[in-house]
C-alpha cells in the first residue's frame, strides 16, 4: 500500500501552551500506521509559535481524518491546518 506525507501546521491552544511538549505526545499516542516524521516550530507573532509537522500514513480511506482527531486529542494543540498531503517518493534501486 502506499504511503502520503501530511504537512500540518498546529497552532497553540493558548498563548502559553507548551509547544515543546507536542512532538514527544504525538510520538507516544499517534495510533499504529501513523508516524510524526519531521517537526519545527514556527514564529507567528510577540513571540507565539506554531509547529510545523510532517507525518506518515497509509494512503487508505479515513486515515486523514483519524489524524486530525489523533492531533485535536492533545491539549497544547488548538487549531489545525492542513498545509500539503502528497504520496510519499519511492525509491527505485
């Protein structure tokens, strides 16, 4: 089967909610299949962030919104916004 890569932008849930904290929460809960694969924060304003994050998933019906819900369950994250869903590239030896 083959695999997308999600690009996700999170936003805090308050101004000062841990954004630090919610690569390591997603590491420990995101469900079998899923997989956090690379993370940055970004500046937004006065010094708020929000986190950059790159996942894996199966490219099977569901699995998107099963993310999303995965990512709304952890209480550092606000809002969520999808940035960029592709295949994953393969590559051919």
């Amino acid at each position: 089967m083959s695999k997308l890569v999600a690009r996700i932008k999170m936003l805090p849930s308050e101004s000062d909610a841990d954004i630090d904290s919610i690569p390591k929460i997603l590491k420990e809960t995101l469900p079998e299949g899923f997989k956090l694969l690379a993370h940055k924060k970004e500046p937004i304003a006065f010094g708020l962030y929000s986190l950059l994050a790159d996942f894996i998933l199966d490219d099977s019906e569901g699995q998107m919104e099963f993310l999303e819900e995965s990512i709304r369950k952890v209480e550092a994250v606000g809002e969520i916004e999808v940035i960029n869903v592709s295949r994953q590239s393969v590559s051919i030896k």
